[in-house]
C-alpha cells in the first residue's frame, strides 16, 4: 500500500521560499503570479494491507515527525 502525504505551511505562516520563487518567476517574466506557497510531498510505501490501519500509521507519523503541526497542515492520500 502506498501513502502519499501532501505538507503545507498553515495560511498566516511567513512562507521566505515561496516569496523567493515568486520572485525569481516575476523575473523570469510570469509577473501574474500573486503568490507562491512550497510545501513538501512524501511517499511512503506501507507493508500494511487494512487502509484504516495504513492511515492511522501515516498519521502518527505525521505528527510525530513528517510535518510541524503547529505550523503546518497535512493531508494523506492511501492508494
């Protein structure tokens, strides 16, 4: 089984590497961009077979390490 974890700064949160793409995109010449926010896919693949099982790992995980809940939000997709 296969997760796939999608990892954002929350809105409100200062986003510096977004600011710097948009930056480098309106030098580039795509000056319509009116905001830029990075954020971090993972895979993992899970030697799990229960998709409800699968989900609750990659959420401990989650909050445990993969992503800064505080200033962070994440979504996962089992496939």
């Amino acid at each position: 089984m296969k997760a796939k974890v999608h990892i954002m700064l929350k809105a409100g949160v200062l986003d510096p590497q977004g600011r710097a793409v948009q930056h480098s995109l309106a030098a580039l010449g795509f000056a319509d961009v009116d905001e830029v926010r990075q954020g971090k896919y993972i895979e993992l693949d899970l030697n799990e077979d229960d998709q409800a099982a699968a989900r609750a790992r990659v959420e401990a995980m989650c909050r445990q390490l993969l992503a800064n809940t505080v200033i962070e939000t994440y979504s996962i997709e089992i496939v």
